[in-house]
C-alpha cells in the first residue's frame, strides 16, 4: 500500500460578508443571541452570479499554487458538496475544463453534507493507497445560501458560503494516519432539505427545497457522537488524550467544538475555529478552517491533526493526519 500526504491547502471566502445585524434586520434574532448560541459573528456569501464550481476553483487554484504544481499534476478531484452546479456533469468534472486538468483524470462529486470533505478526504486517500491516483485535488464547496430559508430564524443564521481544498499526494511516508466514516439514516426528520430532482418539481411547494433542521435535537447527537468518534479514533492509533496537537473541526457551533476539544483533552487554543467570520459552511468548513491555520503559521509540518465532522444524514467521520 502506499502512502499519501497532504502537499498543500486552499481556500476561498466569496467577497460579501453579512454581519449578524443584517440578520436582526430580516428575522427576530440579535446579534448577541446568535453569538452566544452559535459563536457566529458573520459569513460569507456568494454573489448572485457565482455558482460551488466558481468558489471551487479559486480554493483549487490556491492549493495548485502553494503546491507550485501545474493543473496537469492533478490526476483526481473530487469534490465534496450538497449544493453542486447542477444535476450533471457534476462539479467535479465541470472543473477539469475549467482549471485545464488533463482529459482522463478521475473526478467526481460525494454528497455527505457537513461530513462531505472528510469522506472525500478518505476516498483519496484510498485511491492513492491503491496505486489508483498519485495526486488528488479534494475541495469541500458550497453555497449553503442558496437553500435557506431566509425567514427562517432557526437556520438562516447558521450557515454561509465558501470553499476549501487539499492537495494529496502520494508520499514516502504515512501522512494520513487514520480515517473514520459513519452514517445512520434514521434520524433524518431531524435534519434535511426534504426535496429532491426525484421527488418532481410539482411537489416543490414554498420552502420545501430549503435546509429543516430541530438544532436542539441535533446539537445532543452531535456531541455525544462526536465524543464517540473522538475515542475511537484515539484508540485505533494507540493514542491518548492530548496527544494531539491541533483539533481542525467541522465549525457547525462553538459550543459543539469546545466539547470536542475537551473530550480530546485539549486547551480551546489548539482548536482551529473560524466558525466566528466563517459560519456553518458545510463540506467546505474544515479545509476553509485547515488553510487559515496553515496560512497563519499555527500549524506547522509532522504536527498531528485531527479533523471531525458531524452533518445531515446523519454523516460523521474523522481523519488522524501528520501534517
Ligand atoms: N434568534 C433568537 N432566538 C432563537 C433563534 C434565533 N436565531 N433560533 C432559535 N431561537 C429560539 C428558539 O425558538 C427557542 O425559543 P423558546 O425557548 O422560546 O422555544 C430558543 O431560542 C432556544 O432554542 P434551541 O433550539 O433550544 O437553541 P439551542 O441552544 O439548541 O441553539 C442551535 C440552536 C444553534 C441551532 C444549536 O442547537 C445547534 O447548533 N445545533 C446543531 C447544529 C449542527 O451541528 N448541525 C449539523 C451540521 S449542519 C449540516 O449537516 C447541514
């Protein structure tokens, strides 16, 4: 088997950002309610015309360039988002054209919601593992904003727009260490956009194509599975509380990282959050959240990460890395 590391990291924020006060102006919240519930203070989010592939690329082309790769280094992409271009081509291969990939490299979409990046992440790695891809491209994208319900109070105020990527790549040694995938149908009433291109457009009635979530319900599960798959992730790498040096979380709610991080027996300053100018950014906010640490310097190379993610599904995974 061989190995894979990450080579390099990418990201992009769309350019408008909307504060909480805009928020209080459309809905009955405020601007403290939001922070002291969420942790959020603003988002990004997509101009009208600027669709995942566009907020795709730039992320990609970032992570191409700190590589100080050429496009035609690339020989997989995969992109993981619930809010794609269209039915097909899926985002995936719609970017091939557009960031000039060689004709014949593998690509495709994963739709895991908040989870996306992380299951993504673990198909690469298994792709290079195999002999399958010697470099993968994986971004997280999405354009959450477009499936809100913008008078909704309970979701509006949770979510916003932007990409994130990786560039993996075949390695003398073992950079991801660890992955680990999870799903469980059953509680999607708790968590949905309970409308799809099969259910026909006539049954699509107002508000039925947008994000539905009971947050309190959800919130409980998060963070007693999270705990979970903290301690089996720790256990499957015979590692113990505190031996990791950053935590890179699924940024859904300051409340639900901090009990991450205290299952994982780490002080709030080795966890990585932008879910403060960020917001929930789904399948993108742990590649966003990895770029900005590895930008700013925190994150330095051979220290050891853990990203985890908690989506609708529900979706969850990890992934143990040596940067
Ligand atoms: N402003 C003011 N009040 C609000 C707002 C708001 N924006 N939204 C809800 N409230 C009210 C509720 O109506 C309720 O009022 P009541 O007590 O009079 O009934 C009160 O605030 C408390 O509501 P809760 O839902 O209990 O609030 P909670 O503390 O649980 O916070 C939140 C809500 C932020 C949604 C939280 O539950 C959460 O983060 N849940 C998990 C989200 C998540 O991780 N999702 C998974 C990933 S997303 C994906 O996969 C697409």
């Amino acid at each position: 088997m061989n190995h894979a590391r990450i080579q390099s990291t990418g990201s992009y924020l769309p350019d408008s950002v909307m504060e909480n006060a805009e928020l209080e102006a459309r809905v009955d919240t405020t601007d403290a309610w939001i922070r002291e519930r969420t942790g959020i203070a603003r988002r990004h989010i997509a101009a009208p015309e600027q669709t995942c592939s566009d907020l795709a690329q730039h992320a990609a082309l970032n992570a191409i360039a700190a590589a100080g790769l050429q496009a035609d280094d690339i020989d997989c992409l995969i992109v993981a988002t619930s809010t794609p271009d269209q039915v097909f081509p899926s985002t995936a291969c719609r970017l091939i054209e557009r960031l000039n990939i060689p004709s014949g490299a593998i690509a495709f979409d994963v739709a895991a919601a908040c989870s996306g990046f992380v299951y993504a992440l673990d198909i690469a790695h298994r792709f290079i593992q195999t002999g399958g891809a010697k470099r993968a491209l994986v971004i997280g994208a999405e354009v959450f904003s477009r499936i809100l319900d913008w008078s909704d109070r309970s979701t509006c105020v949770l979510f916003g727009d932007g990409a994130g990527a990786v560039i993996l790549e075949a390695a003398p040694s073992a950079g991801i260490l660890s992955t680990h995938l999870h799903a469980d149908g059953r509680q999607e009433p708790l968590l949905n956009v309970p409308w799809g291109i099969s259910q026909g457009y006539e049954n699509l009635d107002g508000g039925r194509g947008n994000v539905s979530m009971r947050g309190n319900e959800v919130f409980r599960v998060a963070v007693r599975t999270l705990g979970a798959l903290v301690d089996e992730t720790l256990a499957a790498n015979d590692l113990q509380r505190g031996d990791v040096d950053w935590l890179v979380p699924h940024q859904a709610n300051i409340r639900i990282m901090s009990a991450t991080a205290r299952q994982l027996g780490l002080p709030l300053e080795r966890m990585v959050s932008t879910v403060e100018d960020h917001g929930n950014t789904s399948a993108a906010s742990i590649p966003l959240a990895l770029d900005c640490a590895v930008r700013d310097g925190r994150i330095q190379r051979g220290e050891l990460l853990l990203l985890e993610a908690f989506g609708a599904g529900f979706t969850w995974g990890s992934a143990l890395i040596r940067y």
